[in-house]
C-alpha cells in the first residue's frame, strides 16, 4: 500500500510549524518507548531475582553476568530493576520522560514518591525542576534541617576538588638516605648518586624516577585504584595502586561528607546511588588526606566515565545523598 504523499508546506511559517511538530511527536514516541523499555526490562530482571531470592548472592550476579553478555552497563541495569521495584504499574504519560522515573526512584518513601510523581504531570515538571523537589528530601533524611522545604531550595555548598598527579612524590630523608615517599607508610629508595634533594619532588612511573621540579604539594597523594566493596554512602574498601604491583587495601571515607546511616532508606538510597556510578565507571583515580586527629585517610574520589570525569563527592551532594561536614566522631568510622 502506498503511503499518502505529505502535503507541501507553501510559506516558511508553515513549515517551522510542520518541522516542530513532526520533530516534538518523533522525540516523544521515541521517549515512550525508553520508558516502556526501562520498565520492562526491569520488570523481567526483578521477577527473575525474585524467583531465585533463595539462591544466596545470585542477585548481585545476574548484574555482573548480564553487564558481560549484554554489553548493557550495570547501571543501566540496576536502573531499570529499581524502576520496576518503584513503579510496578507505569501509565505512559506525555509529561514524563525515564529521565523523571530515574529521579523519582530515589525517593525512598513510596507516598512521597507518588505525590511527586502526580505534581510532576500536574506541573510540568522538567527532570531539573523535579530533581530540585527530590534534593531536599534526600538531605532531610542525611539529617538536614527541617526547615528545608521544596519551596525555598538552597542548592548544596560544593566541595573544592582536590586531585593531585599520579606518581608525584616527596623526597625524604631517612636513616641518612634519600626516598620517595609514596604514601600509606611505603617508601622507596632512590640512587644516592642521581642528585635529588630532601624536601624535592620526583616522578616514580615503574622502575623509571625523575625530577619533578615544577611539582607542588598539591601534587601529592593521588592514586589510581580499585574499589572492593562501597560499604555506605560514604564509607569504601579500596586497593590502592602505588605501583603498577605495589598495592595497599584500604578503608577510605569520602572526605567533608556525611550520608545518612546504612540502616535507614535514605542510607541505602545513597549506597544504590554509589554502587551505580562505581558500575559504569572505566577508572578510579582517588586522593587521600590523613587528618591527625582520628588517624584515618579521607578521600576525593574521582571517576572515569564515557561522559567524562565525575567527582563522587559533589555527586553525592549535588543529589541530596549527603550533606557537608566538617569533623567526624570516631562513631562514624564503625
């Protein structure tokens, strides 16, 4: 059957109205159909963990195995299953995009969820518009004030990044020796003879160490790294490469920041929130400050994605996962 010929647009008028049209009902087919995907490709990975819920730590497998197969990253995937869990039932609606039901997901309360959910179509939200509604209801569960309210948002005070250079290092002065020191408590020896200086900096890059004159302070303690396991929002086990085979396994928390406790929504909120940046991310690049008074490496942490690089702990601001803070009672660091 042949297709009806489209009708010519006679004046420029009539064809930026034609365009726009044709262009605005193309995009919204092509949202509701990301929407009708997402949810049902949660809905089956969801019912599938269900059926299989005795099976101890298969869930967290299926990601994994999935991610290989499918070459969908894992958070894609644990988007789409947390989208099921949130909205067993979705009615397509003109107003809302997978972008919105991304951001709805992380309300932890399903009343407030759904009250969010019907003001969005109501209003029209944007997902920037919605996201503004979310964040402060996910910094009043980290313990932000109550008098926060959607009406009156005061977007959250960013940290200043602090992001050195892989491999720079001190030199010091050891038992009448010279050595880098690489942080962690591990140093290495350099060759008397090469003409470093205490209080200098070097470049270590395998078995090769150089100079580094133009090197700061602001250079020091950066590392790639692994991470084992995110313990909380704000809490990880990570190795530490201070060497392409020197490593160190460590306990870091995410430096200036508090998320809300594991056992509450809004920790396990935060926790997903990691774990799912941790899934797409292609590298981890951490720096460590060590504060004297509890002893313990605090950390800005820094991933590597296909859009670029994103610093966790803003993220985690930025969402309403956390809220600043400045000193940290030895409680937290159970």
């Amino acid at each position: 059957m042949a297709r009806p010929a489209l009708a010519v647009p006679q004046t420029y008028a009539a064809l930026r109205r034609a365009v726009e049209v044709t262009v605005f009902v193309g995009r919204q087919k092509i949202e509701d159909a990301w929407v009708r995907t997402y949810h049902e490709t949660g809905r089956l990975i969801h019912e599938h963990i269900l059926l299989n819920k005795d099976r101890a730590g298969y869930g967290a497998k299926v990601f994994d195995k999935l991610a290989a197969d499918t070459g969908i990253s894992k958070r894609t995937l644990h988007e789409c299953a947390q989208f099921a869990r949130c909205f067993p039932i979705v009615r397509i609606s003109a107003q809302l995009t997978r972008s919105h039901y991304i951001v709805l997901c992380q309300v932890a309360d399903p009343d407030q969820r759904q009250q969010l959910l019907l003001q969005a179509v109501k209003h029209n939200w944007t997902v920037a518009e919605l996201v503004e509604r979310v964040r402060p209801l996910n910094a009043a569960l980290a313990g932000a004030s109550a008098s926060d309210a959607p009406a009156n948002i005061v977007p959250p005070r960013l940290l200043t990044p602090r992001r050195g250079t892989p491999g720079i290092c001190r030199v010091l002065e050891a038992r009448d020796r010279l050595v880098a020191d690489m942080g962690f408590a591990f140093c290495r020896n350099l060759p008397a003879a090469a003409g470093f200086k205490a209080g200098g900096f070097v470049r270590v890059a395998g078995d090769k160490i150089s100079p580094a004159p133009d090197a700061t302070k602001a250079d020091l303690f950066t590392y790639p790294a692994e991470v084992l396991k995110v313990v909380d929002g704000d809490t990880l086990w990570v190795e530490v490469y201070l060497l392409p085979d020197h490593w160190v396994r460590q306990k870091l928390r995410l430096r200036d920041l508090d998320c809300p406790e594991l056992a509450t929504a809004a920790g396990k909120s935060a926790k997903r929130f990691v774990e799912s940046l941790f899934a797409e991310a292609r590298g981890v690049t951490i720096c460590t400050t060590k504060p004297d008074k509890y002893d313990r490496y605090l950390a800005d942490v820094f991933l590597t994605t296909t859009a670029g690089e994103v610093y966790l702990n803003n993220e985690l601001l930025k969402t309403g996962h956390a809220v600043r803070k400045g000193d940290y009672a030895p409680t937290d660091w159970d």
